[in-house]
C-alpha cells in the first residue's frame, strides 16, 4: 500500500544486487511511495546479479560504480545532479563485504590487506560517498541519508570477523558526518541495524543459518525481514522522521533489548 510518503523525492540507491538484497526491497518501496530513483551497483555486480532487470522495471538509470573509488563515487554524483536537474533527497548505502569473511580468515588470523579491504568496501566507502556528495553540493536541503548496520558492532558474535570492526566503523562514520550535515544542510544521517538476513552477503557468513535461528527464537517480533526493513527505510527518507539523525536504529524484532528467551533455554 502506498502513503505517497516519498513523492516528488528524489534519491540513490546502492547495493540491489537480486531480488533477496535489502537495497532491491528498498528500491521498490521507495519507488512505490512516489520517489524518482537512481541505482548504481560496482561493475562486476552489474554482469553477475540482476541489477539491470530493477533498473528497467523501475525505469530507473542504472551507474557503475566501485564506491571505494573516488572518480567513480564523482560521476555517480554527476551522473545524478544532471540526471534529476539537481541535489538528491536521500541516499542508502547497502553495501558490505569482506574478503577475510569469504575466505574463512578467524578474527585473530586476520589477513591485513584483506582486513583494509573490508574495511575500505563495508565502512569507508560511506565516508567518501558523504564526502564528495557535499563537495558536489548533491545533497538537498532537509534530506535523509541512511547505511545498514549489524549488532555485532555492539557485541561479540565471532563469526561475524572483521565485518565487526567495519560496522563500528560505519556507525561512527554516520554520527560524525550526520553532524557536520546536519548544522550545514539539515541532513539526516542514520544506521539501520538488522536482523540477519538471507541475502547473498549475509549467507556469506559462517554458521549464518544458526545466527538467523538463534535471533528468530530471541526476538519477541521474530527476525526482521528485509521487506520490512524497506518499510523502515522509506519512514526514514520521508518527512515524517526530520528531527532523527545521528541514530543506529534496531531494526531487529527486539533481539537488542533481550537478554535471554525462554524458548532458548528450554
Ligand atoms: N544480510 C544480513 O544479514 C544483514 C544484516 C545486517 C546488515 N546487513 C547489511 O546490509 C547491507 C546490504 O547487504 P545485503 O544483506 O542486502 O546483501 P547483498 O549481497 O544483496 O548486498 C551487498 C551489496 O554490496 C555491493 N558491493 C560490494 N562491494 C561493492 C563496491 N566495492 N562498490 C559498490 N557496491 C559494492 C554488492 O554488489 C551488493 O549489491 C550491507 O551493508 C550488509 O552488511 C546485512
């Protein structure tokens, strides 16, 4: 059901890599709620997922772009001011990944050209899209920009590796630029911290199945599904949420304020 809770808005979505990921639900929503979209994925995501198959149901134009590369994080921004005729109203960042996680490298056996490679895809790569959005003055007075966490930056699920370090990052990144933003140009900045998720980053992680139990059994709502969290989302890039900013907000079914579920100790 649409509220028109987006209309006559304008916005970039990364990440909607197949119709599992988080960013592909959000880009539907959005596009339901009456927004104008721009969609951009790193290159090799555009031969190997299914991005184009959005872009054109969307009818949305659709921007290579490795959002660890400066130029190319440049003419995405370019690409965006002329094709919507100026500054954007919201952007997501949905992006994440770490080559420690895919090759099973344990937190204490890091490899550190990896590490910084998760570090520069998963965190940094928020930093710098913050960064040359407002040297390219791309983002709108009174806009909303939100990027996906995990609770492992607050507590300690092994498995998870240096992805933990990456959403610490992130989460701090947010707080940092949502100020700066939001004195300048009274832009939002926010983190949406998830339920796990069967997506294809998220089934990347070791023992993902056993996680996404444990959660389902410890959360009172149950896990969150990505189709909700759009749901959430869209609420944040609309007008309805203007006084929110610097937040990480749980998106989890309540798993964060538990400590332990009956059904978990039975
Ligand atoms: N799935 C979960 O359980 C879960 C839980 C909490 C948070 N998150 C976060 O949600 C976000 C989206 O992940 P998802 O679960 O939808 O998985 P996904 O695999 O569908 O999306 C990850 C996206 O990152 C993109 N990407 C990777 N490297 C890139 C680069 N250099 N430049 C541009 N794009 C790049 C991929 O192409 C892909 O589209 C991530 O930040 C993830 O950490 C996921």
């Amino acid at each position: 059901m649409s509220y028109g809770l987006l209309r006559g808005k304008k916005g970039i979505i990364t990440g909607a890599l197949d119709d599992k990921s988080i960013a592909w639900h959000v880009a539907l929503r959005a596009h339901e709620e009456g927004a104008q979209l721009l969609l951009t994925n790193a290159p090799v995501a555009l031969r190997l997922g299914q991005p184009k198959a959005l872009s054109q149901q969307l009818n949305a134009p659709l921007i290579p772009a490795d959002l660890t590369q400066i130029s190319d994080i440049e003419k995405l921004y370019e690409e965006a001011l002329r094709h919507f005729g100026g500054p954007v109203d919201f952007v997501l960042h949905s992006v994440g990944m770490s080559p420690n996680v895919r090759k099973g490298k344990a937190y204490a056996e890091l490899d550190y050209e990896f590490y910084f490679k998760t570090l520069d895809v998963s965190a940094v790569s928020f930093h710098k899209m913050l960064q040359v959005g407002r040297q390219k003055g791309a983002f709108a007075r009174g806009g909303s920009i939100v990027a996906l966490s995990y609770i492992a930056a607050q507590r300690v699920f092994p498995k998870y590796g240096d992805m933990t370090d990456a959403k610490a990052l992130l989460e701090s990144i947010a707080r940092m630029f949502g100020y700066f933003l939001g004195k300048e140009l009274g832009v939002r900045v926010n983190i949406v911290s998830q339920s796990p998720t069967p997506t294809t980053a998220g089934t990347g992680i070791a023992g993902f199945q056993a996680m996404y139990d444990y959660a389902n059994k410890m959360s009172p709502l149950g896990n969150a599904s990505a189709a909700a969290c759009a749901d959430f989302i869209v609420a944040l890039f609309s007008d309805l949420t203007r006084a929110v900013t610097m937040q990480t907000l749980y998106h989890d079914g309540g798993f964060s304020a538990m400590g332990i579920a009956e059904e978990l100790l039975q």
